[in-house]
C-alpha cells in the first residue's frame, strides 16, 4: 500500500453532517441576500461589487516590459515596428514561459522530494523519470533565455505576463509541498502544470511564427512535443494511483 492514502474519517464539512445548523446557516444567507439587496437599491454604503469595480477602474497595470537595453533589441523592436509588430509584446510571453519552466522545474524539485520518501510508487513510475522530466523542463527555461538574449531583452527581467504566472503557481506548490498530500493528489498537481504547459506552448508558437522568427519556431516545437510527452506520462501515472488506491488488492 502507499503510504498515504484517501481514508474514511471524522470530516464534518457537510453541510448534511449537523442538519439543525445548516437550517440556521441558510437563514443567515438569505439574510444577508435581502440586506444586500436593499442596500443597493437604496443607494446607501458600498457594496463589494462596487469597491471591486473601483479597484479596477484605478488599478494600474501589473508592471511594464523593459525597453531594449543592446543595439540588436533596438534594431530588432525598430524592424518588427516596421512589419506592424511590437516586440515587446513578444518578449513579455517569452518571459512568462521562462518564468513558468523555471517553476515547473521547482515544482518537479518538489514532486521528487515528496515521493522519495513514500514507500511505494504507482506501477511503472520511478523516480529517475520524475528526474528526467523535471531535467527537460530546466532546459526549456535554459533555452527561453537565450531567446530572450537574442531578441535582445533581459532574460532576467520580471515582465508582466512573468509576474502573473508566477502567482498562478503558488497553489501548485502549496499542494505539492503540503506533507498531507497523496502521491495521487501531488500527481493531480503536476497534471494540472503540465496542461497549461502545453496549451501556453502551443499559443507561444502561434505568436512567435507572426514575428518571422522561423528558428525559434522550430525549437519551441520540440519543447511541445516534449510537453505533450510528459503530460502524457503524468497522466498515465495518475490513473495507475487512482486505480491502485480505489480498488482493493490494486496496489499489491
């Protein structure tokens, strides 16, 4: 058996677990609907909607891309300028994969340490193959740097887009490093990353093949392809786990 596995327990949650309180629960809920509701109709106090509507309408943007700090990222932006197209754009995406690939290698980081110390593994998952997913996902970021460098930005230049993702993934690496996880749920997490991964890949490829950039196009396709690999293999170690944990013997 894993180590940690999805048990029957004492989980009160539910609302179906105390139904007297669940009454007074849906009591207050429509209270506060009523209050609410008259309180927008009357025009007094701020409701949330409002204050968030505010918020937005004041809100500056989350932060600004560099401009080129070399000859060749003036000549390039001037060139691309000329073709109707705007390089910085670019390069805010080109920096949010860098930042997501230098993520996903954490998050791999992560996933490696959790199930070093699990006493078993899902049927053909080891950890020479989390290793070597994760090496890949360090190269990835290793060549969106240089791509960035020969575009000429700032590789290590926290753009927008860079500043997003970043946030994106802070629940992936809360549930990975949650020592209460399953290796199913860490699984789950991985699968999750790799998703975006490959949808991000496939629309940075669409992007980049409108700037000319023939070269780079090939090489992002390989780290699709890798991409779609190791979703693929995640996903087949996710239904080994779910299928040993929910039916008896399976794990044996």
């Amino acid at each position: 058996m894993h180590q940690r596995d999805i048990t029957l327990g004492s989980n009160r949650t539910g609302m179906k677990a105390s139904p007297i309180d669940a009454g007074e629960l849906m009591e207050a809920m429509e209270l506060q609907d009523q209050l609410r509701t008259s309180t927008h109709e009357a025009g007094a106090g701020i409701d949330a909607d409002t204050l968030r509507s505010d918020y937005r309408a004041e809100a500056e943007p989350v932060g600004s891309v560099p401009p080129p700090t070399n000859l060749r990222g003036m000549f390039g932006s001037a060139a691309q300028a000329l073709a109707g197209n705007k390089l910085h754009v670019l390069l805010d995406k080109l920096g949010e994969r860098a930042a997501y690939e230098r993520s996903g290698t954490r998050l791999y980081d992560a996933a490696i340490l959790k199930m070093s110390s699990e006493t078993a593994l899902p049927k053909g998952m080891t950890l020479a193959a989390l290793q070597e997913i994760r090496d890949e996902e360090a190269a990835h970021f290793a060549m969106l740097s240089d791509a960035i460098e020969k575009l000429g930005g700032d590789p290590t230049t926290q753009t927008p887009c860079a500043d997003v993702t970043g946030v994106q993934s802070m629940g992936l690496f809360q549930v990975m490093s949650d020592p209460r996880t399953t290796v199913a749920q860490a699984l789950q997490t991985l699968l999750s990353a790799e998703l975006i991964d490959v949808a991000s890949w496939e629309l940075l490829i669409q992007l980049i093949e409108g700037f000319g950039q023939d070269e780079l196009a090939e090489r992002f396709a390989a780290a699709l392809a890798a991409e779609n690999r190791h979703e693929a293999t995640v996903r087949g170690w996710l239904a080994t786990a779910l299928e040993e944990s929910a039916h008896l013997g399976g794990s044996e």
